[in-house]
C-alpha cells in the first residue's frame, strides 16, 4: 500500500486530491493556485499512471477513505491518463467521485475521450501563472459540489 496516501488520508477534517502529475512544476503550481483560494486540503502526488492505479486499487481492497478529487494528467509514464480515468471509472467505491483532467492537450479528440470516460471537468493547462491560480477557483468549487460539475 501507498503509506503517505495512507497517512494522509487518514488526517482528520481535510480535503484530500490525488494529483497524477509527472511535471513537479505544475504541481507546485497547483498547491499554490488551492492555497490561493483556501483550499484546506492534502494533496498526494502520484508521479505516473501506474502508481496512480496501485493508490485505486488500495482503497478498493481495504478501509482508506477514497480521494474528495482527482487530478489528472493525460499525458503519463506507464500508464495514460485514460487509463487511470477508466481505473477510477470502474472503481467500486471511488466510481462517482469527480476527476479533472488538467492536460497540455487542446486535441478535440482527446477532450471528447476524456468526456466518453466521465471526466467531470477538462482544464487545459494555462500558458499564464495568473490563469493557473484561477484554477484553484474551479476545484474548491467543484469540492463544493455534491455531485462535481461538468464541462
């Protein structure tokens, strides 16, 4: 099992995000846009695809609360961000909880893929800091909402 996730999830009274992010830059960028916008969370970080899968399939044999939000990557070493959302999809307890996909990718047919999979949201990735911050604004309300929104 994944101990930091582990930990981590088991802080009582915190918002708990899985972001799937091989990027440290964006995801530095991402803990600054939630702080930004009081986000009272932990994030738990997994570097690729696979490790992500590990974390789902965890939570899906044992008691560890699954994650508030997923953040999620397209574009992932060992395994794709599709992947990952299908994993998240078919998961019996984490099935219904809201993943965005936070990708590079303007590609039409990627955004109509991720939707297909039941993405909740898909964000392109900003060019600018002040765009990326404004993101935080999106998934405290996307957190806010009981079901999640979609776009």
């Amino acid at each position: 099992m994944r101990a930091e996730y582990i930990r981590a999830a088991a802080l009582p009274g915190q918002t708990m995000i899985v972001v799937v992010e091989d990027n440290p830059a964006d995801v530095l960028l991402l803990r600054a846009a939630l702080r930004t916008h009081d986000v009272n969370s932990v994030l738990y970080v997994a570097r690729d695809g696979e490790e992500a899968i590990h974390v789902l399939e965890d939570v899906d044999k044992t008691e560890i609360p699954c994650p508030d939000l997923i953040v999620l990557d397209l574009n992932l070493p060992r395994r794709s961000g599709f992947e990952v959302l299908e994993r998240v999809r078919s998961s019996e307890r984490c099935g219904k909880k809201p993943v965005v996909i936070l990708s590079s990718s303007e590609a039409a047919i990627d955004r109509a893929r991720a939707v297909r999979l039941g993405a909740s949201c898909y964000i392109r990735k900003p060019s600018t800091l002040k765009d990326f911050m404004s993101i935080g604004a999106k998934l405290k309300a996307m957190l806010a909402s009981p079901v999640g929104a979609t776009s």
